[in-house]
C-alpha cells in the first residue's frame, strides 16, 4: 500500500507445490485484484510471499478471481 508507482514493483516467477499452496497459502480479493493475506509455509520453504503480493497469474492464466486462482 506504500507503493505510488507501479515501476518500483517487481514480476517474479515462483513454482511452488500444489500441496504447499493449498496448506501455508491464503488470498483474497481486494480492489479487484487477488492478494496474499497469509502465507505459513515451514521455514525450510521461505518467505514466499508477504501479506499484500499479488497474484497476476496461475500457470500463465489471469484468474478473475479467488475461486479460479
């Protein structure tokens, strides 16, 4: 939210397992965009995302919402 202009974000590819996603990965959908509102992977995997990344694509498709990403 701190973030004016749109040049200072960064387009990252991350593979992640579907396993993982479906148990450490929360989004939901703010402003029309979906958005990471938790992420509790184990320690071994990283800080993956931070609360407010959002997700512009899933396997190179542009879900339109929650339920398709």
């Amino acid at each position: 939210s701190q973030v004016t202009d749109e040049m200072q974000l960064q387009k990252l590819d991350i593979f992640v397992p579907l396993a993982d996603i479906n148990n450490y990965l929360k989004l939901t959908e703010a402003a029309g965009r979906i958005c990471v509102s938790q992420w509790a992977g184990p320690c071994r995997l990283g800080c993956l995302f931070n609360h407010g990344d959002h997700v512009v694509a899933v396997n190179d498709l542009q879900p339109q919402g929650v339920e398709e990403a």
